[in-house]
C-alpha cells in the first residue's frame, strides 16, 4: 500500500499530514451502491469527515447528508448537496438552527423530545411551512461496543424513551409538523450484527402500534454504527455493507410506500484515511522505548478519549528487528499516546511512520490544543 515511490513523495510534504486513498473511498462507495434497493436512502454522517474533497467524491455516489449541526448543514450545502437531500439530527439543536434549517427546506428532522417539537412546530408557524419530521426512539439496545459512543440504551441522552411511543399520535395533530418517520441510532464501531436484528423486532413492532393509532410511517430511519476493522485494516478495506444493509432489508416489513434510511460515516470513509508522521525522537527511560511523533491527539484524538487501537507502521525503516514501542506525541499530556508497548520495526529519527483508519473522526476532531497548526490533506491522485 505504501510503496518506496509513494514514500519518496511524503519526501516532499510537511509532516504531519492527512492522507486519502481516492480509490479506496470510491471501492467502499461502490460496493455499498451495488446492495442499496430502491427504496433505500443512505445520508453520509458528516461528523466523521468534513473534508471538502471527500465529500465531493460522496456526493458523485447520490448520497445525502446527516448533520448534527446548521454548520454542518451549510458547510454541506456549499459544497452542492441538495437541501432535500439533508437530515438534521442532534440532541441539542438550538431555536436559531432549527429556523435555519426550516429556512433552507431540509428533508426532515431527527427529533430527540416532545419538547423539540413543539419547538419547531412554533418556528414552523412562524415561517408558515410544514416541517417533516422523524421522531428518534431509545430502544434500550446494548450495542456491544465502547460506552462512550453507545447511543441507544436506556443510559444514554438520546432520543424518546420507547414506552413514549403513546404519545405520538397526540403530537401528530400540531398544524405544523408532520410526523413521518421513526429514527433510531444505537451505536457507533458495532462489528456483531446481533443488536440490529434486535432493532429490527423493535421497529416492526414501533411501526404495527403507530399504524394501528394513526400515526403513518413512511420513513424508517435505522442509523448506521456499522464498525470498521482497526487491526487488520490492509486486509479489509470494504465495509460489510453486504450483510448489514441485507438485515434491515429482509427484517424490516416494508410497504410500498415506505423506505429504510441508513446515516453511515465511518464505515463508508475509515479506511480510506491515514494519518502520517516523522519521528521526531527516540529515547529510552526506565526500560521503555519511546518514540515521539511529530502528530499528537490533535490530529487524532480517539486513542486519549477512547482507549482505541489503530494499526501503525513504519514505512521507511529497512530494519528487521522488531522492538516494543510506546508511541507517543508531542503534546504537554500525558494522555498524548497512540499506543503502548507496540511492536515495530527498529525505527530512527526521520522515519516515517503511518498511523491507519483515520479517514473517520481523525480530521473533522482535531484542533489546535497546545496552539499547534492545523495539518493539510493530500489525495492519492493528486500527490
């Protein structure tokens, strides 16, 4: 993946720099293209990457936008995304965002309280329009994955506790709104497919009580959360899309006029991103070998906020030896580590050293901590 010739080429940039494989996003986007029916509808969650550049490519497959902000939205809509094309999701979207969002005619609404709709009802009317709207139901699912980003059991701030769904019908009668779909989101970096089957009962079962208190769903909104593979990504750079979007298609009983909509981020872009570093040092301190990147947790941040592993490698090292390694950066915490104990190649000052799977929540989370610059992109198609 990373041969002497692309090597030399990093040669000539700036470390520490982003790098995407143009080919890799276009291959997952292609494959999950080609197990979408027609009545599927995918929305890229934009969190994961806000890159201009990728999200060119994601738009050339006719996917839509989840955004979680109206910065998102706009950012979104400059790059020619469709309004029709844009949910607005997030558990905290203030009055003016909500306006902002009813303004610019978006698809619908991920609503996450009862309170939230009689919100939007209010701006609505104020903006006389009827504004659709999906309601995000909490199943209470246990979805096997980091605590920190599980979203759907009972301990988590989002959405509509499901014994709520009674309501519904109540709410569905405010001039302004229309309630046309149901939202559910369990989880992120989900691997075992087993907590959507479970979501898959639930939502038949949602979808029978509503229709039977006339309320009509015509969207059915499931989320993603569908995992990527951080210790082996060379050998697994397409996302099992095959058997995920399959599940919900076999699962969920549709009628005709009813679709499935999927908000995927990570899984679409993850693998497709790399985050490359030049080691700045090398030392040895109490029987541990050091090397300190040039990166830090400002450039990617899920291994000090998570606890997360990612595959690394240097890509420059001619040396056989392997040597265990604490990985870390440049920034004034202790926290700055990418990983601990890892075994390496021997590796020298000046070596490059690739840290994979940061095309999703690597970019679009990075900051300026410690006053340090933001980091440029590169494409493998245009270096």
């Amino acid at each position: 993946m990373f041969s002497s010739d692309l090597v030399k080429k990093f040669n000539n940039l700036p470390t520490p720099f982003y790098y995407y494989d143009t080919d890799i996003l276009k291959n997952n986007l292609k494959s999950l293209n080609n197990y979408l029916r027609s009545n599927n509808k995918v929305h890229f969650s934009v969190k994961s990457n806000t890159n201009k550049r990728i999200l060119e490519i994601v738009k050339s497959y006719n996917l839509g936008i989840d955004a979680v902000s109206y910065n998102e939205i706009k950012h979104c809509l400059d790059q020619g995304f469709e309004s029709k094309d844009i949910v607005f999701a997030g558990v905290g979207k203030t009055d003016e965002e909500i306006k902002k969002a009813i303004e610019n005619d978006i698809a619908y609404f991920n609503v996450e309280s009862f309170q939230e709709l009689d919100v939007i009802n209010q701006l609505s009317k104020k903006q006389s329009k009827l504004t659709e709207v999906s309601i995000r139901i909490n199943p209470n699912i246990f979805s096997e994955t980091n605590k920190k980003i599980q979203t759907g059991s009972k301990d988590d701030k989002f959405g509509v506790q499901l014994e709520d769904i009674s309501k519904f019908s109540d709410y569905d009668k405010l001039s302004n709104i229309n309630i046309s779909g149901i939202h559910f989101h369990i989880g992120s970096q989900i691997l075992n497919l087993s907590p959507f089957e479970k979501l898959c009962k639930i939502t038949n079962e949602t979808i029978s009580y509503l229709e039977k208190n006339g309320v009509t769903i015509k969207k059915i909104n499931v989320g993603g959360g569908l995992g990527i593979d951080y210790m082996d990504p060379e050998n697994n750079l397409e996302s099992n899309f095959k058997d995920f979007i399959h599940l919900f298609n076999s699962k969920i009983k549709l009628k005709n006029n009813q679709s499935i909509h999927f908000e995927l981020g990570r899984s679409i872009v993850g693998q497709c991103g790399f985050l490359i570093s030049k080691i700045l040092y090398t030392k040895k301190s109490y029987n541990k070998n050091f090397i300190v990147l040039d990166s830090g947790m400002n450039n990617l941040i899920r291994p000090a906020l998570y606890n997360s592993k990612h595959k690394i490698s240097n890509i420059s090292s001619s040396s056989n030896k392997i040597e265990a390694y604490d990985i870390v950066g440049p920034i004034c915490e202790s926290t700055d580590t990418f990983a601990k104990d890892y075994e390496m190649v021997e590796s020298k000052r000046g070596d490059f050293v690739v840290i994979y799977s940061c095309g999703a929540y690597a970019e679009s989370m990075s900051s300026n901590y410690n006053l340090r610059d933001n980091i440029k992109s590169y494409y493998s198609d245009t270096i």
